[in-house]
C-alpha cells in the first residue's frame, strides 16, 4: 500500500488525558488498573476506569448524545490539540473530503441499560430522555464525532469486538485510495458497562486481580475504557520526511470459533504475514511487537505461536494491557498510538504484572521497559469471531 502520514493523534484512559499523560504512565510504570467500583457492579476484578467522566457533558448543542461513550470521545478530542489541527485540515481540503471512521463495540449500551431500569411501571416504554439513534445505535460515535469536528464526509463505525479501531485504518486505506476522501479520521471509543462487565465473568475470562500478559499463571483479562483518534493524510514530498506513517495493514479471518483464536495461529499469522507484505517488509524490519496479549490462556498462547512462527524470537515483544486495561474496541488504536509512543520516544514498554513469562512462549517477551532506537512496529488486534488486524507504523528507513 501506498504509505500514510499520521499527522496527529490524541488519547484518552486510565492512564491520562493526552500523549504527555500516557507516555509518563509508561515511563513510571503506572497502571490504570483498580479494583473494580463501577455504578453497582458486584464482580471480584480490577478494571481501568476513566477519572471525572462521570461529571463530563457533552457540548451543549450535541446533548442528544449525551451517554459515556460520547463523553468518552469528546474528552478525548479535546486533548493534544487535535480539534485544531481537523480545523487546519478542513482549511486544506474541505469538511466534505475528511471521512471519520471509527471502531466501537460497546457503543452507549451503559445508556440503555440504565435506560431498562426507569421503564415505565404501567406501559413498560423506555424514558423519553433515552435518546437510542444518537447513543445505543452503533454509529453514534461517528455520528458524534462528525458533528463535534463539524465534517461532512464519509463516516461509518465497525464492529467487529477488539480489532474494530485497528481495522479503520485499513478502512481509511481503502476510502482514500478509491478517492472517496482525501484525509480521514480514524479511532474509536468503548466505555464501561454493566453487559461487558458481566458478560466476560460468564465466559470465564475475567482475572481476579490485574491481568498478567503471557504470564506463566495468566488467568484471564481487566477490562478498561479509553479512547484514541489520529488524523491520516496522503504522503507527499512535503510531509513524509520524518513523518510517522501508516506503512502496512494486514486482516484476516479465523472463522474457527465464536470466542476462541485458532490453537495455532493461523489467522494472527496470517495478519501479520499481510501486513509485512502491504508494507513491502521483511520480519527483520520490525524494531517492536505490540501484542494483542489479553492474558487469557489461549488468546496469548495462539499469538505468541504465530509471532514465534513469523518473527521468531528476534524481535522485542510485550503487551500494554497491564497499563491500560482492555479496551476492546478502543484497544487497537490505544495500542497504536502508543506504537508509535515507543517510535518518537526510542523505548520498549514492558509488561506490567507479568512476573514470570510462560516458558511455552519462544519469543522475546520484554517485562521491564528498555531504551532503543525504534524506527517501525507491528501492533496486533485481534477479536473474537477470528476477526485479525495488524498495522505496521513508524518511519521510513
């Protein structure tokens, strides 16, 4: 693919508002992981929880909006001077021409579910001040967004569980090349809720205390909330040199289970092997491995299989997830973000929590954090349904 520039990114969760928050979390080895006090929630497990969203509104003209995934978002686009530069970017292009695609998977399900439990006693209708296009329906986010940024171009939301906010990058790809739009705002947002919450304990996948990233005794995830939007743009002789970039995008499909990645791999080996070919690079090009790394037992056991058979154990390793929680749909631009932290930065984030490495995993696994100069990374997000997305990003050589 032809490469992108990532001309501006902001970010949002437990560990701070803005990249200067974030990146001293990584630093000082900070977690965003607390034990779990969300609304009545009564589940023994830590999560990673946005401080002073609950007190946030939304911009008074989008009220209708209002639910914690949008605020989630609208903090989020307040950071790092990001609603300045899609002002500049609209100057360049016009409002039309900037498309906003975004991953979410849990949308304002919060908002509904507190929304069941004012039912009307005689009727049984919902409250009238549950608004469901503007939070519950899945493209309220984009719809959100669009509206805050005041952009008018191509817009829709994807949801396909943990890769949905790395898979709108490879979206944006494609709408630019087609020439539906000539820049892109790509991210995504997921929030707290109860569904999630309560839904992961029944699988069985939630951890009792901080989750362990392909820690020997590894038992299950913490689920976070955060949000991540980056402004794309085609390269040019102008802007590349010393950019950072979208250089690859990989995607596959297991279809193998509902919730389970193949034992083997073979969809996360496949996204990264796309990926690296997208980007026109070897195995020995990538300086650092962002995992999916969920700390369940097979999720960590089927990437660190694929990672081993693609890259190895040349390649430093290690997944953020001990920091910020999972972030499900948020968890792959999160993730980038902080890729591309570790690029601008020259360092390898460890692995909070993970005392002892699983010694089935024959790949370099990075506990504690390391300098380096990093020029490109491969970041993985990989979802349940098989549904795979790595992106290559850094700079080029």
């Amino acid at each position: 693919m032809q490469p992108l520039v990532i001309s501006h990114t902001t970010i949002a969760n437990s560990l701070g508002l803005g990249s200067a928050a974030t990146l001293a979390s990584l630093h000082t080895r900070r977690s965003g992981l607390v034990p779990c006090a969300f609304e009545d929630v009564d589940l023994e497990t830590y999560i990673a929880k946005v401080d002073g969203l609950d007190d946030h509104r939304v911009r008074a003209d989008l009220s209708a909006f209002d639910c914690r995934n949008n605020r989630l978002a609208q903090l989020c686009l307040e950071q790092d001077g990001f609603v300045d530069a899609i002002t500049a970017a609209k100057d360049h292009y016009a409002d039309d021409r900037i498309g906003v695609f975004l991953g979410s998977s849990t949308s304002a399900i919060l908002q509904a579910e507190l929304a069941y439990r004012r039912l009307d006693p005689q009727t049984g209708v919902l409250p009238p001040d549950f608004h469901y296009a503007e939070t519950l329906n899945t493209y309220s986010l984009a719809g959100f967004v669009s509206r805050y940024l005041g952009l008018h171009g191509p817009s829709f939301v994807v949801s396909s569980a943990c890769s949905s906010s790395a898979k709108v990058f490879a979206n944006a790809a494609r709408m630019m090349a087609a020439g539906v739009c000539d820049a892109a705002v790509v991210g995504g947002v997921d929030s707290l809720c109860l569904s999630t919450l309560y839904g992961f304990n029944s699988l069985g996948l939630m951890s009792r205390f901080p989750c362990r990233p392909y820690d020997a005794e590894r038992d299950g995830i913490s689920i976070g909330e955060g949000a991540g939007f980056v402004l794309l743009e085609r390269a040019t002789a102008a802007n590349t040199p010393g950019a950072m970039l979208l250089l690859g995008v990989g995607e596959s499909s297991d279809a193998y289970h509902m919730s389970t990645p193949h034992p083997e791999g073979l969809g996360a080996r496949l996204a990264m092997q796309r990926a690296l070919a997208s980007a026109g690079l070897q195995a020995c090009d990538i300086n650092y491995i962002n995992l999916h790394g969920t700390a369940t037992k097979s999720n960590d056991a089927s990437e660190g299989r694929a990672v081993a058979d693609v890259f190895g154990a040349s390649v430093p390793c290690s997944s953020t997830k001990g920091w910020t929680g999972h972030l499900l749909g948020a968890a792959g631009v999160t993730e980038a973000i902080i890729s591309m932290l570790a690029v601008e930065h020259g360092f390898v984030p460890g692995s909070l929590n993970t005392q002892r490495v699983d010694p089935a995993m024959t790949i370099d696994y990075r506990i504690e954090n390391s300098a380096g100069s990093i020029s490109r990374v491969l970041s993985n997000s990989f979802g349940f349904g098989g549904s795979n997305c790595s992106l290559v990003l850094g700079r080029q050589a």
